[in-house]
C-alpha cells in the first residue's frame, strides 16, 4: 500500500484536534443565532451586544469607568489634598511634604488599615454600572465588577494579612425585596480571584435601617450605629483576623464603619475596606483616567 505521505496525498485528519474544532464551531454557530433571535443588550447603555462579548457589559462602558486620580493617600486611596503654593505636578516634592493630612482618613477608626475603590461615582458610568446590579436586578454585571476590584492595589501588609472577604449583610426585609446581596455577589467575585475564603456567617444585621441615600452625614452614622453584630460562635474566627470587607459603594463610611466596629468587638485585629463605587467629596479634583479594560 502508498504511504500517503510519499503519494502527494493528504493523510488522515489528526482527530483530537478535529474533536476540539467541532464544539468550538458549534459553540461560535449557537452564539451566532442567538444573538439573531435574543439579540442581546449591554446592562448599561442598551447598545447591542457583539456574540463575542463576554459578560453583560459592552467593552466601551466598562473603559469609561473613572478612577480616582493620583497621588492618593496611601492608607484611604483618596486622592491627596496639594497644600497652598506646591504644583500638583511636582510628584516627588508633592509625595514628601506638599500635601496636608488626608482628611478622608479623618473619618476612618484607628482599627482600619487600607480602603480601596475601583470606580468614581460622580463621573463616568461607575454609577450606572452600580445601578444596573443594584436596583436592575443584572446580577451577572457583579463578576466583572469584582474583576476589577481585585485587581486594586493594596499595601503589602494588607496583601500578605488579609484572612477573608466578608460581604455586608443585607437586612431581611431588603433581602426579600431585592432577592440577592449585591455586596456577597461581589465578595464571590473578588474571592475567587484573590484565593482567599468568603465569610459569609460571622457578621449579622442586628435590625433593619433605612436607605442611606437620602441622609445627611450625620444622619447616616446614627442609622447604621449598632445595627451589626458577630454570629454565635464566630470570635474563634475572628480573633486576631485581618478582614477585607467588601461593599458596593462608599460614601461616608458609615456602614462599613459600623460593621467593622462590630468585628473588632468580635475579636478581629484589624479591618480593610473594599467597594467597586466611591462617592466624591467636595473639592475632589476631577479625574481623566479611565479603566484599561
């Protein structure tokens, strides 16, 4: 018999390899019709969505994300205040001694080592992007947002101490009335990406709280005050832990104050704070850079 080789003719095809193309071309077909029959939609702008596309979000939203510019404080994240006369330019000098004290950290507990968020709120579509998860009910939105706030740089000591990600706890009414915890969402994303364990039975809602939307500063320290406590059991836990607690957005720190209040109470050593949104203060200096992605 002709070795097929030595004939000129093709020899037999190489059947793992055709194995493996035939579900990927199956899989690229059934993608294809379904975004002919469902087209789908991106959960913030609406546009179409391409069958490549993965995730709920279109490229072009997720690159308009804004971040908080730099320098920031190194403890809070928040960019840092130039005092009068130093040219913001001037990094190095700026670094060293041209800034005043962070007055974000002013109201951070001593327990709090580092905070960190991936997105402004005021500008950009970080907020839409919240919305669309938080009040749209697109819950598939949260893996992408977790991918980008596991992606946030934090302090090596922060980096090499953090125990566990633990999520904020919804209370039972608004967990009924949303049907999902944005924030334990959120926390299996950046859990999953960080190596690290999810606590999700150490902390507790003691009692239902109003919505912080609509309070004044003041108003939502006293909202949130006491309205945490630590599970039964979880002080074996929790005893000199340094935990990352992760939340959706941040704007006074109330919350997320008044839940690490409760954990120190608990047992745990130290605290650091995780959000995907972060509102302005006033006197922020505006922002141009944008998420890579």
């Amino acid at each position: 018999m002709t070795d097929p080789g030595q004939s000129g003719l093709p020899g037999p095809p190489d059947a793992p390899k055709a194995r493996t193309a035939r579900p990927r071309a199956w899989r690229t077909l059934a993608r294809g019709l379904a975004d002919l029959l469902l087209p789908r939609a991106c959960a913030v702008c609406h546009e179409m969505l391409s069958a490549f596309t993965i995730g709920v979000v279109c490229g072009t939203c997720w690159s308009r994300l804004e971040r908080f510019p730099e320098p920031s404080c190194g403890r809070c994240g928040h960019p840092r205040q130039p005092m009068p006369g130093v040219r913001l330019a001037d990094h190095e000098s700026a670094q060293r001694d041209g800034f005043a004290d962070c007055r974000w950290c002013l109201r951070l507990p001593a327990t709090v080592r580092s905070v960190r968020s991936a997105a402004r709120l005021d500008v950009g579509t970080g907020s839409a992007v919240v919305h669309a998860l938080k009040y749209s009910g697109w819950t598939a939105v949260a893996d992408g947002m977790g991918a980008r706030m596991a992606r946030l740089s934090f302090p090596p000591d922060v980096e090499s101490e953090r125990v566990a990600l633990i999520p904020i706890p919804l209370g039972a009414a608004r967990l009924r009335e949303r049907g999902f915890n944005q924030s334990l969402l959120l926390a299996h994303a950046v859990a999953q990406r960080w190596g690290i364990p999810l606590w999700e039975d150490v902390l507790q809602r003691q009692r239902e709280t109003e919505t912080q939307t609509r309070l004044t500063p003041s108003e939502r320290a006293s909202n949130v005050s006491g309205a945490f406590g630590t599970m039964r059991g979880a002080d074996v836990r929790l005893r000199g832990a340094h935990l990352v607690l992760v939340d959706d957005v941040i704007t006074t720190a109330a919350t997320l104050n008044a839940a690490a209040a409760a954990l120190s109470a608990g047992g745990a050593r130290i605290l650091s704070y995780l959000t995907f949104g972060r509102a302005p203060d006033s006197g922020d200096r505006s922002s141009h850079v944008s998420d890579p992605d």
